[in-house]
C-alpha cells in the first residue's frame, strides 16, 4: 500500500533536534545490528564446522597425530590435545556467539523504543523499516 502524495506531504509535524536525534541513533543501531546478525551467521557457521570436526575426531583413531587448524595453518598434534584444542575453541566461540546475540537484543530493544517513539510523534509520515 502507497502513500497518498497528501499522507506524504504532512508538514503539520515539524522534526526537532531531538526527534533528529532518535532518528540518527535508530539508523546507527540499524546499521549496528545489520553487523552484528552477520557475524552471527559467521560464529554459527564455524561453530557448525568445529561440531563437525568433533564428530570426526570421536571417529578418529587415537594413537594418530590430526590436522589441526591453528590461525591459517594446520599442524599435527595428538588426538588427545587436539580434542581438548577443540573443546577450548568451541567454549569461546559459545562464549563469542553469547555475546553478539545479547548485544543484538539490545539493540533490538533500543530500537523499538525509538520506533514506538517516532511513529507516535510522525505516524506514517516516517518509515522505519529495513
């Protein structure tokens, strides 16, 4: 559904500096949390990996040095100490996911605060919307 050019050209409604204000933070959180979502798929997408890599190493025979990845390379290390390697990693990257995921509801939050606030004062005359 489109606007009339009559609902768009409401100009009782005059923008403060602080109604500017709201709208300049919910556009810096927009653009946060469009950040943040996407190292999110990242994190899950190497956290898929690693779960992966576990299940391999269960598989794995136990007296045979594995292929670790260790930054860029790889290097051979005992299955016991790549196994807790492994263990340590997917803890932080847990921990990581943890942290990017309450930092999105944050900002989720703030920025509902802002829309209630925004659409009470400019009603259809402002969208905010992705």
């Amino acid at each position: 559904m489109s606007l009339s050019q009559e609902d768009e050209r409401d100009d009782s409604t005059e923008v403060t500096w602080e109604d500017q204000q709201r709208i300049n933070s919910f556009s810096k959180l927009n653009t946060r949390l469009s950040g943040i979502k996407e190292k999110i798929e990242a994190l899950k997408a190497e956290k898929e990996a690693l779960d992966d890599i576990s299940m391999e190493l269960e598989l794995a025979d136990e007296d045979e040095p594995v292929m670790y990845k260790v930054g860029e390379a790889f290097i051979h290390m005992p299955h016991s100490r790549a196994t807790k390697r492994l263990e340590k990693d997917l803890s932080l990257l847990n921990d990581e996911l943890d942290k990017y995921s309450s930092d999105a509801e944050e900002c989720e939050k703030t920025m509902k605060e802002l829309k209630v606030a925004l659409y009470a004062k400019f009603g259809r005359a402002i969208n905010l919307d992705e």
